[in-house]
C-alpha cells in the first residue's frame, strides 16, 4: 500500500483509502500519513464495523486518519452518525455499490434448508456461530446443509469452526475464497444467507444475498438494523444466540409466501444500491 502510493504519487489526484477495524486500521493510518507527506489528499471509506470501538481505544492515531482527511466517506448510516456524534467533519453516506445487472433474483423453494454463510473466517464474524445453528436444526429433524465461503484470515477462527464441526458430527461444505462469479452460482443451489458477525458495518455480501433473492438472518449488530428492516426486508437476531438464529430460519421456511415477499422487498431496496445511483454521489465527493 506504502509503495502503491509512492508509486502513483504524481499521477493522483485523490487516494481512496479503504478503512478497517482490525490490523488494516495501522496499515490505514500509515498511509494516510504519507499522503500527507507527499501532500495527496486522502479519503478514507470507512468499512470497520467495531471502528466506533477503535475511536476509543486509539484517539491519537484516528485523529490522525480522520481529522485530516478530504471526505470521510461512509457505506452505513450508522458509522455515519457515530462520527458526527464525536465531531468529525466532512463525513458523506455513499453505501457500498453493486452491479445490479450481475446479479439474477431467484425465487426459493423450501424443501430443504439450505445455509450460506460468506465472509471471511475472523473471530469478530463469528463463524463457529454458524456450525452450532446448523448442529441445532439437524437435531431438530430438519434436513439441513450449510456453506460456508470466505478466506482464512489466519488468526485460528477457520481451525476452531472445522474443529466444532467435526465434533459435532456435522458436515459442512467449505470453499475458501471463491472469485464473485464462482459465489454468484454457488449461491442459486441455497436458499437461506445466515450472517453471523459480533461486528458489522453495512456487508457487500448480505447486500449481494438480498440481490440474490436470498433471505437473509443476521445478527442485530453495528449497520445492519440501517439495513434490514426486520420482519420487512430480513430477519434480525442478537449476537451469538443459535436459538434465535433456528427460531428465525424455521419462521422463514414456515411461511414461504411471506418469506418470498420479504426477499422481492429486499431486492426492491438494494436496487438502489446500483452503482448507476450510487456513482452521482461519488463523482460529486470527487468533484
């Protein structure tokens, strides 16, 4: 990232600096400062969805990330409304974009239940979560199966799910990081998209499922109540509770026509995620 900047330097004009939560925040700050140094201006997009906590635990090194920043650019009204609440400035809602036309809603049957679960394996997503809700259903009697797609970010969280799985006697298809098209057909054979994150901001991947025409349950956390209107467009469900995670999936199979128009409502609202929409608002930052 530092030589990227170097590189480029003298053909930029802005530095579009995408901003985590975790180890990328240090990774963030240091580039920030040699934009300052090389005199680009920057605009960090805040994706972190535990950033409010990283406010708090290191206020030198975000005052200097943010407070000298161009834009600070936000794809949640949440992480939007909990930097202006501290005082910083210049902060614009643009939610993360899509191309639409990648995307093909498909209706859902239910004869069985089918999870997809895509992030990358991290503690602060929870994955283990997912492995105990379908441990939970398959002992219910329900036949279940469960994806998961999504790198191993190396802090043992893969290891610990494949461990749970295998000793709770279940199967589940893991895939690793898979390319956008290889997902998007992956995710026709599912008809159910379980995010089970601690932390969250406003997820590429649930917008993408809701495009879909996948119902989506997640836990009730960081941007995704700004995102999903429970009951209406998606179901919300509090953290790490595998009880209320089968509660949500059995009410979604139980009622499939209501299920069905709660998935055409959440494709409704993230058409206007489209970057045809979402580019005005970009171009008018960049301006």
């Amino acid at each position: 990232m530092l030589y990227s900047v170097c590189f480029y330097a003298k053909r930029t004009d802005v530095v579009l600096l995408d901003t985590y939560s975790t180890s990328n925040f240090y990774y963030a700050v240091l580039v920030s400062q040699l934009c300052r140094f090389l005199s680009l201006p920057y605009i960090p997009i805040l994706h972190g969805g535990n950033l409010p906590n990283r406010l708090h635990t290191s206020p030198k090194m975000c005052g200097l990330l943010f407070k000298h920043a161009t834009y600070l650019v936000s794809p949640s009204l949440y992480l939007l409304g909990v930097f202006e609440k501290l005082g910083f400035e210049r902060v614009v809602y643009i939610p993360n974009s899509l191309q639409l036309e990648q995307f093909t809603f498909q209706e859902k049957t239910y004869d069985t239940i089918r999870l997809l679960w895509v992030r990358s394996f991290s503690h602060i997503y929870n994955p283990t979560l997912a492995v105990r809700v379908l441990k939970r259903l398959q002992d219910a009697g329900y036949s279940c199966e469960l994806c998961m797609v999504g790198p191993d970010t190396g802090d043992g969280s893969f290891q610990a799910t494949e461990k749970l799985a295998s000793d709770l006697d279940v199967t589940v298809r893991f895939t690793g990081k898979l390319p956008k098209t290889e997902w998007l057909a992956l995710a026709t054979h599912y008809n159910i998209f379980i995010n089970t994150t601690n932390f969250d901001n406003m997820p590429v991947s649930v917008i993408e499922a809701m495009a879909l025409g996948l119902p989506v349950v997640s836990t009730d956390v960081g941007g995704m109540p700004y995102l999903i209107d429970d009951g209406d467009t998606g179901l919300l469900v509090p953290v790490d509770d595998a009880v209320a995670f089968e509660e949500a999936i059995l009410r979604l199979v139980g009622d499939v026509a209501v299920t069905r128009d709660m998935a055409v409502r959440a494709r409704g609202l993230v058409e206007g995620f489209d970057w045809e929409v979402v580019k005005a608002a970009w171009f008018e930052v960049l301006s």
